[in-house]
C-alpha cells in the first residue's frame, strides 16, 4: 500500500518503469500488428492503474 501522501515507494515505481521498458522492446521488437495490439493493451493497462492511484491520492487530498 502506497504511503498516505500518495507517494509510489521507489522500489515499485522501479519495477512498473522496468515491466513498461520490457513491453515496449517487446513492442518494438513484434513481427506483426496483432502482437504489437496485445502488447499496447497490456501498456494500456498499467497506464490505467497508474492513473487510478494518482486520482485516488489526489481525491484524498
């Protein structure tokens, strides 16, 4: 659980950066535009629960 300022501790900030550096080698690495969809949408969503903690910390604002 991120601290009550909404601070990510650096550690997890660290391995989301690591798996979104991974993802987008694998991206730009895919023989086909049906692989490289799948790999945007599994961007997708870590951008999405990205955002839901900033919204999160900034409603407890």
């Amino acid at each position: 659980m991120p601290p009550a300022n909404g601070d990510v501790p650096e550690d997890a900030a660290r391995t989301v950066d690591d798996e979104v550096r991974q993802l987008y080698e694998r991206y730009q690495a895919a023989e086909s535009d049906a692989e490289r969809r799948e790999i945007a949408l599994e961007m997708g969503k870590i951008d999405g629960h990205r955002h839901a903690k900033i919204y999160a910390a900034l409603k407890d604002e």
